[in-house]
C-alpha cells in the first residue's frame, strides 16, 4: 500500500531524511517512531505531496507520489502534527469543508460529521469558532475532521499529543474499527511508546534520519531483550538523553524554517 | 464545482465575520475622499478641471479594491502560518481549482468592497453616470481579479509576513500614488506618463472614471482590453507559483 525506496530529503547541506526504504502492506496499522528531529515529520510531507524529495520513489496505492501528486491525493488522509483548522469558521464548518473538498455525498457527510464530532465530544459546541477553543478541543476537532472521508491510508503525525486517556482511546478505537472495517492502512507516528505497541502491527523506528530497525512490537522487545516497547525504543535510540545533539538538529531545522526552506 | 463553490464561500464567510476589517477599510478611502476631495477641490476647479470629487472617487473606489484584493490574495501567508494551507494542499483538488476557488473569493470580497466605498461617495457629493455602472462593475472586477492574483503570486514565495512591509511600501504605495487615482494624467510629465502607461492600476483607474465620471485618458477599449489582458498573464502566472508551493 505504501512503498518507499531510497527516499532521501537534504535541506542545503543537512540531511533530514537519509536514504531511507520500508513498505507497508494493504491494511497494517504501520508506528513510525523516532525522537525529536528524527525526521519523521519531513518523511510524512513528501508521503503527502506537501514536500518534493531530493532523490527517491514513494508509491501510494501504486500510484508514483512524485510524479503524480494530484492522482495520489485521491488515496490518502492526514491529521497533521500541527494544528491546520480556520479559525474564523465553526467547528461543523471546518468539518463541511473538508468533506466537500474530499467529494464526500451531503448525506453521508452530515452523518459522519455527527458521528465523528460526538466521538471527540465537540457535538454541542458544532456551531461555536474554532478561534474560542481550548487546545485540546482543537487537536479533538482536527482528528474527527481528519478521520471524516475514510481514505484508503491514513497518516496520523502524532495524532493524540496533548490528549487525556479517554479521549485517545476513543480516537484509537475509532482508528482501529476503520482499520477493520474499511481495511484503512494507517502510518502514525507517536512519542507514547504504549500507544503504538497497542495499535501497530508493524513499527520502524527512525533516527538521524535513517531507520534503524523494522519489527512487530514483539519482535522489538525480543531482539532487545527488554520488556516493555518503551525500553526497547530507548535502547535502539541510546540510553542518553541526546539534549545536546537533538537541540542543534531542532536549531537547525528552526533556522531553516524561519529562512523558509522547509 | 463544489470544491471551487467551498473555497470562495470560506473567503466570503471570514469578510463577513471580520466586522472590524470592513469597518477599518472603508475608514482609509473616506479619509482620502474627505481630505483631499473637499482640500484639494477648490484648487482643482480653480485650475479649470472641473469638480475634483467627480475626478477622486473612481481612484479611490480602485484604492479600495486594490488594497482589499492584495490583502485577500496574501491571506495565503496566514493560512500557511495557521497551518490551514497544508489542509487544502493535501485535498485532492488540483491546485488550479484551489487557485480558481481562492481568487474568486478574495475579488468577490474586494469587489464587494469597492462597491461599499462607491456608495460612500455618493452621499459625499459624487454623481456617477447611472448608466455606465454596469461597465464600471466590469473594471472593478477586473481590478479585484488582478491584484488578488498579485497577491496569491506574491504569497506563493512569501513565508511570512515580515516581507510585507517591503511589499506594501516598493509595489502597492507606487502602484496606488503613481496611477493617476488622484490626479489628472495628461499634463504630467514624459517620465511619470511613461510609469504610468506600465502600472495595471492605472488601466484600471481610468476605466473607472471613464465609466462613472466620464474622464478617461486612454480611452475605455484600451483599458478594457489592458487590463483584460493582463489580469489573464498574472491569472496564470500567480496559478503556476501557487502550484509550486511546499510546505
């Protein structure tokens, strides 16, 4: 469903994405985990057309990214890391919009939309603007709204960050009866290490730019030796807390953000 | 279709909801009118050009839509800053249609404006000729079109609002005080005429007045068919950057 080979991203002369190849079968729920500035995010943009790679091929439902970005927006959804609603619209509004502009028929829009909104518990403030939120009510928002047009793959960049238990196991379950039900492949990325050994089949686990090792949770675990995912993750990405090293990488990416070469 | 429909209603909701921003960008253009209408009019009939208002309120009616339909166009920066852009970029919409769909909201909402100042004039003292305002609605689209697509061309390379202000003070002040908006065009001299003959403004300036006021240096087929032409080359051109865009 998702196939990526030798996908590579250089900003100048700093290397985000490194040469990196993994593919993820029809209907896997596939963890993408690394620290702070491993990549993951960079490696998410060019998967959703919103990056050009400097050199490498991505596939989506077979259809070539690179070359035809327009066709393999068709294939996919997207819950972005950041946040991406307008302010200035209603919570039901921003949903609308979406699945207008996703070609969703009215009636099953406006089911979805009540539906998704009473999961992320926002049905009773669907007329408020979004700009009158609380943090957490838009990250719920930006789920529901990215969950709404059942893609075929599902990219969730961090989707739960800043959300209460319930609330991400709500989100999770939804997640995982439209991974059963409709066969939706979903690719997530996570900092909560037992989140993903719940919901991923399959994790790679990036660093530096490069992935450094492909398993199932179990798989992890036993090549590692440890316990719990959380250990696991901690001994393929050293033991240390890589203040030093993460902060330049993050400075780094900042700077290039401010000059605008994302 | 819908997706074009969705895109022009979101920019038409957000001016409606904006009650200080309508309010705000009528304030300019009746300070312009009131100052310099009722400051400079006597002057202006004295020198034997006739009544000054009558001269002033198309230039200033463009003002508007100018300053509206750049604003709109740039809303991009924001809409990138907000993070909303990266919802529309990964819909599967082509671009064009986003572009299509963006454009004809923001020269909705900058015709929409201009159409508000022209009837602040009138209480002002300004008497447009009734039967002319279709071909002046068709130049205050044409104007609204061109600088929203300005805008949005501008925006596409633009990462965030700090180039505004070099924007604002080296293209749309020149743009607006270099048009003829307020002043006569045919006694200036050869240097100013010939900055003038390449601004889109100044087509657009002297449409308008033209069409209202009667008074056109160019001829109204010329500015028609300029400015027609020139909004197409940056309809395409402001397409060609937004489809460039990456997040």
């Amino acid at each position: 469903m998702i196939k990526v080979e030798g996908l590579t991203k250089k900003f100048h002369n700093f290397t985000a994405v490194d040469n990196i190849s993994f593919s993820v079968e029809d209907g896997d729920i596939f963890g993408f985990l690394g620290p702070n500035g491993a990549g993951k995010t960079t490696t998410i943009k060019m998967l959703t057309t919103l990056l050009n790679p400097t050199a490498g091929k991505i596939f989506l439902n077979n259809v070539d990214v690179v070359h035809n970005p327009n066709e393999a927006r068709h294939n996919f959804g997207i819950v972005f890391q950041d946040p991406s609603l307008d302010d200035e619209l209603t919570a039901f509004e921003n949903m609308e919009f979406h699945g207008v502009l996703y070609d969703i028929p009215k009636k099953i829009r406006r089911q979805r939309i009540d539906q998704l909104l009473a999961i992320v518990e926002l049905e009773d403030r669907r007329k408020d603007y979004v700009k009158n939120f609380s943090g957490g009510m838009k990250r719920r928002l930006e789920i529901a709204r990215g969950l709404l047009h059942h893609p075929k793959i599902l990219f969730l960049d961090e989707p739960t960050l800043g959300l209460d238990p319930q609330t991400r196991n709500h989100i999770w379950s939804y997640i995982q009866d439209l991974n059963k039900e409709e066969g939706i492949t979903v690719f997530f990325t996570t900092h909560y290490m037992e989140e993903a050994d719940r919901a991923a089949k399959e994790i790679a686990i990036i660093d530096h730019g490069k992935i450094i090792t492909q398993g199932s949770p179990g798989q992890l675990k036993e090549k590692t030796g440890e316990a719990s995912l959380e250990d696991a993750f901690i001994q393929l990405t050293g033991y240390n807390i890589r203040d030093q090293e993460v902060s330049a990488v993050d400075r780094m990416r900042q700077t290039r953000i401010m000059r605008g070469h994302r | 279709m819908k997706t074009i429909y969705i895109l022009w209603l979101r920019q038409i909701k957000r001016y409606f909801r904006s009650k200080a921003r309508i309010v705000g960008s009528i304030g300019q253009p009746l300070l312009f009118l009131v100052a310099l209408g009722f400051g400079f009019g006597s002057m202006f009939s004295k020198a034997g050009e006739g009544n000054y208002l009558d001269f002033l309120s198309p230039g200033i009616i463009a003002m508007s839509i100018l300053f509206t339909a750049l604003f709109t166009g740039i809303e991009i920066i924001w809409d990138r800053q907000f993070g909303f852009l990266k919802e529309t970029l990964v819909a599967p919409v082509s671009r064009l249609n986003i572009m299509i769909g963006r454009t004809l909201g923001g020269a909705t909402v900058a015709f929409l404006q201009g159409l508000i100042v022209l009837a602040v004039t009138i209480p002002l003292g300004f008497r447009p000729n009734i039967l002319m305002i279709p071909v002046s609605f068709v130049f205050m689209l044409l104007i609204a079109f061109f600088f929203t697509a300005l805008g949005t061309a501008i925006a596409s390379f633009l990462k965030d609002m700090q180039g505004f202000q070099l924007i604002m003070n080296f293209l749309i002040m020149p743009i607006f005080f270099l048009s003829g908006a307020l002043f006569p065009v045919a006694d200036l001299p050869e240097f100013l005429k010939a900055v003038l003959t390449i601004n889109p403004l100044a087509y657009g300036v002297d449409g308008l007045r033209g069409a209202l006021a009667g008074l056109s240096y160019f001829g109204i087929g010329v500015d028609l068919f300029v400015l027609g032409m020139i909004t197409l080359i940056i309809l395409a051109i402001g397409t060609y950057l937004f489809s460039k865009i990456q997040i």
